[in-house]
C-alpha cells in the first residue's frame, strides 16, 4: 500500500481563496465563511492575512507497508488579496500567498515504482537544483510505533509562493430577507512546484506552495442582519481541482457559519469591537495518482473559531482568532490539525 498522506495540509494552507471575504472593509463574522456583501462600484479592499497553523502526531500508527508518508510540524501562511467593485453588486479580487513550514519529511517513494524513476530521471537531469532547498539537511529517524523501530524520514524545505486565485462574487438578492450572492473562482497554476528532497526524490504538488494545475471553485453565501449589533453569514462552496502530470489532488467542499456581535461601539462610534464565533466543515475527497485513487488522502473535519475584530473608522479593521479541531476523520494515517492562529488587515479605499 502506498500512503501519500499529510500532503493535503498544504492544499488546505494555500487554498486561500477560502480565507474569510469581509466584504467593504468591515463585515464578514469567520475565518472561513464568506459574507454575501459587495463592494460598490468604484471601491476597493485590500487584505494582508497571517495563518500560523500547528500540527499534532498522527491520527493512526504506521504499518510496515506505510510506503509514503509526508510529515509537518508547522506552517505559515501569509496571503495578500485585493478585491474591486467593478458595478453595483458584482466584486472581483484577486488572491495570493507566500508558504513556509517547519519539520516537513517525507518517507520516500519504492524506487521500483515507476512515478520514483521519472522523479530520478529529473533529478540526475537537474542536479544542482535538486540540492537547492538541501544543502544542510539529511535524514530524520522518528519511531513508527512498531517495537521501537526507527522509520527514516528524508527532509524537504517546499517554501516559496502559492498558486493566485481570480475570484468573483455577484449579489442577486438584497433585501428585508438579507442578501444572497454567487460566488466563483479560476486558480491560475503560477506557484512554485519543484523541489526535491535530502534524498533527492521530487516531492509531490501536494506537497508544495502551487499544484501545477489549474482549479476552479463555485459556491454562494448568505448574510442576515439579526439586529443592529448582531450579524449572522454562511456559505459553502466547492473546489473542483485540475490534473497535472497524471496527479489530480482531491476535490474540496467547505461550508460555515459565522455570527458577529458588536459589543463596544455603534453604527456612528468610530471604534468598534466585535466577538466573533464560526463554526465550519471541511471535506476533501481522495486524491488521484494516474487514475487510482490515494490512500492516505482525504476526509473530513470541523472546527470551531472564536475571535475579535477591532474596527476603526468606517473603512479600517483589525481580526483576530483561533481555528480549534472538534473532529477530525481523515482517511488512513495522516497528520491531524492541532490548532491554527489568524490575523488578518482589512482597509477599504
């Protein structure tokens, strides 16, 4: 059996079109959940975000025939996006992101499959660059839960620039019942991909800050003032990823609700304080390896994310919060979420 597994941590990461849209400056009450506000013609927003994400040990043990396995400890994403009114109800925004992890190692590929001697083939082909990202490191041991036996990991550094998301969102409704909008999107396959490992296989898209591939999302949102001081959005949307060189990464759904509620300030107040609770589902279908689907990939988990944001003057705000697992199913032995930090600037122009 071959498992290709924490690879998907990356795809969630840099999937950044997902980060949460707070719309004209100020509203949108998640991390993960879209708002159905649009800016007005002729407006803009811009949005510097940071996601610290932490990962915890695997959710299964390792088995002798583990035969490829990808480990993280850490990562960091820090994502740049800027939206436009371009008429009245319709926005569109365009989304990029710099990764970087720490702890990331790999167990390496049968060098009798056949995906091993391309990646061989690359390596001898480009030799200088596959010592790139390695100069200094080597092989990693860590105990596969099997009496004491030490599994050797090769280490990898994926750092570099993700894929950019062009992205769009259309308000159909606006009205006593709330706002509706369609929302949609075309990854553009411009990240970095190649990297090779200590032992100088080639590591996988998945594993790196771009797929490759091109990928498109569709999904809508709904957003509903409760009261003055109490707004509710949610959302879902589904990611349907492209194939490169006979991989295809898993498709993706998310879905969630959030709720703002102002607790310091008014419509006029200057200064304003908002707490923050969302609770989201995430679902990743396996991923494809030449046609076959990919053990080790894959599942589904939901977090729950409280936060505040600050708010000054009518364009400016400051967000922050805490993405926390309460389930995680994921299929074969993959590293679970232990808990991830955001913090995010949004200024409306």
């Amino acid at each position: 059996m071959t498992t290709k597994s924490v690879t998907t941590i990356i795809t969630l990461a840099v999937a950044s079109v997902l980060h949460a849209d707070h719309g004209p400056g100020t509203s949108g009450s998640g991390f993960a959940t879209q708002t159905a506000e649009t800016l007005a013609r002729g407006k803009a927003a811009a949005t510097l975000s940071h996601d610290w994400t932490e990962f915890g040990g695997l959710n299964s043990q390792l088995t002798p025939d583990t035969e490829h396995l990808d480990l993280i400890d850490r990562s960091n994403l820090t994502t740049f996006s800027i939206s436009l009114g371009v008429i009245e109800n319709l926005q569109i925004g365009l989304n990029i992101g710099y990764y970087s992890a720490r702890g990331t190692r790999r167990l390496p590929h049968s060098h009798g499959e056949a995906e091993s001697r391309h990646d061989e083939a690359e390596h001898h082909e480009h030799p200088a660059e596959a010592h790139h990202h390695h100069e200094d490191s080597g092989h990693h041991d860590e105990e596969d839960g099997h009496a004491g036996e030490k599994t050797k990991f090769s280490e990898f550094d994926a750092d570099g620039w993700t894929d950019i998301w062009v992205t769009a969102k259309y308000r159909l409704y606006r009205g006593p019942a709330g706002q509706f909008a369609v929302i949609g999107g075309v990854k553009l396959p411009t990240g970095e991909t190649r990297f090779f490992d200590s032992a100088g296989e080639r590591v996988e898209a998945a594993s790196t800050p771009g797929s490759g591939a091109w990928d498109g999302m569709i999904g809508g949102s709904y957003t509903l003032q409760l009261r003055p001081e109490l707004a509710l959005d949610a959302s879902a949307q589904y990611t349907f990823r492209g194939e490169k060189s006979g991989y295809r990464l898993g498709n993706r759904f998310d879905a969630g609700v959030a709720a703002g509620w102002r607790v310091m300030g008014d419509d006029s107040s200057r200064t304003q304080l908002h707490l923050l609770g969302e609770i989201s589902v995430r679902h990743i279908e396996r991923s494809e390896s030449q046609g076959r689907s990919e053990a080790g990939t894959g599942g589904t988990a939901v977090f729950l994310s409280p936060g505040v944001r600050l708010r000054v003057g009518a364009n400016a705000s400051w967000t922050v919060g805490a993405q926390l697992p309460i389930h995680q199913d994921l299929n074969e032995v993959q590293v679970e979420t232990s808990h991830r930090f955001s913090t995010s600037f949004n200024f409306a122009f």
